[in-house]
C-alpha cells in the first residue's frame, strides 16, 4: 500500500508540473512576443498585465513539487547500485558537452568585458571607480568563475558517465569535482545579480534565477548523494529541487527558441540568450529522477563511489 501511495504521489507530481506547463509555455511565447522589450527583457509599458499569471505559475510550479516531496519524504529511495546504465551514461556525457558549452559562452563574455577598451568605458561611469570594481560590478569575475566551475562540472559528469558505463571497471566519482555544478550554478546566478536593473519591472532575467536557484537546490543535493558525503536523507530535496529546476529551465528556454530561432524575432537582450545547457540539464534531471528515485521502503542505498566489499 504504501509502494502504491508513494507512486500515485510521484506521478501526481509529474503530471501536475506537466499541466501547469501546458498552460504557461503559450503564455510565455505571447509575452515574449508582445509583453517583453527586446534589449533589456523589461516588461513593456502597459504590457506587463499578464505578468501575474506567470508569477502564479512560477509559483505553482516550486511550491506544489517541494511540498509534495517533503509530505512523502521518507518513501523516496534513491537507486545508486553501480550496475550498467547505457541510457544515462550517455546523457551525463551529453550533460559535459552541455557544461563545455555553457562554460565556454560565459568566458566568452568574461573575455570582453575583461577588455581594455570596456574597461575604460566602465571604470568612467563610475565616481571613483577601479579596475577592480568593474570587474566585480560589472559581472566579469563571475562570469570567469563560472566559466572555469562549468568545465569542473563537465569532467564531473564525464566522470559519472563513466561509472554508468563501466561499472565493472572500479570508475568511482571524484567527490571534489562534485560540487562543481553547484559551484557553477552560484556563479551563473552571481552574474546575473551583477547587472543593474529594475527588478519589479524585470521579466526574462526573474524567471532565469528562479531556475538557476532551483538548480542550484538540486546539484547540491546531488552532489551530496552520488558523492558518498551523505547517504541518505536528501531524497526528497532531489524531487524538491529538480522538478522545478527542469521545468522552470524549460519555461524559460523554449518560448526563447520559438521566438528567436522560429519566428525570427529579434536579437535577444544579454540576459535572455538561448543557453543550450539548459533543455540539456532538464532533460538530464527528469530522467535522473524518473530512473532511480525508487517509490518504496526497504531498498538498499549505496553510494556511487564506494567499492564494493
């Protein structure tokens, strides 16, 4: 009875997120068509009425999981046997690939503004101001680090692939290389504080850090898990975290690929850019999820590093 309760309640979840975002991705597409300015990601004058439903949704969608993962705390069971995963093996390398390129945008961006003719610019709106402060204010040093945390985490999940795909060969996960996602995670979300902005008004960049913050939540989890440094107990901030993350990751990506890439619509604002890390980790997260946390009592949990007796 309570294998059946628990996974009545997991698929309630999963269910439940995939209606709320049946009704909001359209929504998001109109917004970003009609209710958001193009440069900054403002919320138009006069074409923000429909900002309440997203915030309705957004809300919804952090809430009702992380509510309902902590209710059924104690039946989700992570499965972390080491046994051949063909399927997953294959997404974690994709999940590298991801981090590369996301890694590889941020220091990109770092770069530029590192530049001597754009620091100058800065450092004269600035009273007072240092090469040291534009580089803080400015986002420069954490794009850096979020760039050189990115590519932490794509040799972290290589690593995981290859415990999924060689199990039998003693691969074992790096636990230092672990709390690169997280740390990345922090970084891509520090960026985006250091821009100046009107944060009532803000639309595209509100529901960025939502995501990344539920991320955020999950890579931690993660990190704790898959690492050995907590064997149990953080099943429920898994579910908590990272169904949320991936469809908040969505809701922000997908209404930018159809307006962008589709319609044709016009260049993004810096904040609003299409980051292919992000459907990549979704994908990535819900099928985590979907594949190992078990919905039953008793099952044995093993951390992924640890060798076998």
């Amino acid at each position: 009875m309570k294998q059946q309760s628990s996974r009545g309640a997991t698929a309630f979840l999963f269910l439940f997120t995939a209606l709320v975002m049946a009704m909001a991705l359209p929504l998001r597409v109109w917004q970003q068509l009609h209710a958001v300015e193009t440069l900054t990601g403002f919320w138009r004058i006069g074409g923000g009425g429909t900002a309440v439903f997203l915030y309705i949704a957004v809300g919804l969608l952090v809430a009702v999981p992380a509510a309902a993962a902590f209710y059924r705390r104690r039946l989700l069971v992570l499965d972390l046997g080491r046994r051949p995963r063909a399927a997953e093996g294959a997404l974690s390398l994709l999940a590298a690939a991801a981090a590369v390129a996301g890694a590889l945008l941020a220091l990109q961006f770092a770069l530029r503004l590192f530049s001597g003719s754009i620091v100058l610019e800065g450092i004269e709106h600035q009273a007072g101001g240092s090469v040291w402060q534009y580089y803080v204010r400015s986002g420069a040093l954490a794009a850096l680090c979020e760039g050189l945390f990115g590519l932490g985490a794509a040799a972290f999940f290589t690593n995981l692939a290859m415990v999924d795909l060689l199990p039998a060969k003693k691969v074992f996960l790096n636990r230092l290389f672990a709390l690169a996602p997280v740390l990345w995670t922090i970084f891509r979300i520090l960026r985006r504080f250091s821009r100046t902005i009107a944060y009532l008004r803000v639309s595209d960049l509100f529901l960025t850090l939502a995501a990344l913050t539920a991320l955020m939540v999950f890579f931690l989890a993660f990190a704790q898990l898959v690492s050995g440094i907590n064997n149990g107990g953080k099943e429920w901030v898994l579910a908590a975290g990272g169904i949320p993350a991936a469809a908040l990751l969505l809701l922000a990506f997908v209404p930018r690929l159809i307006v962008y890439k589709f319609i044709g619509g016009p260049e993004p604002s810096q904040d609003a850019v299409l980051e292919w890390c992000d459907p990549v980790f979704a994908v990535f997260i819900l099928v985590f999820l979907g594949a190992r946390l078990l919905r039953r009592e008793g099952d044995s949990v093993k951390a992924l590093p640890e060798e076998e007796a």
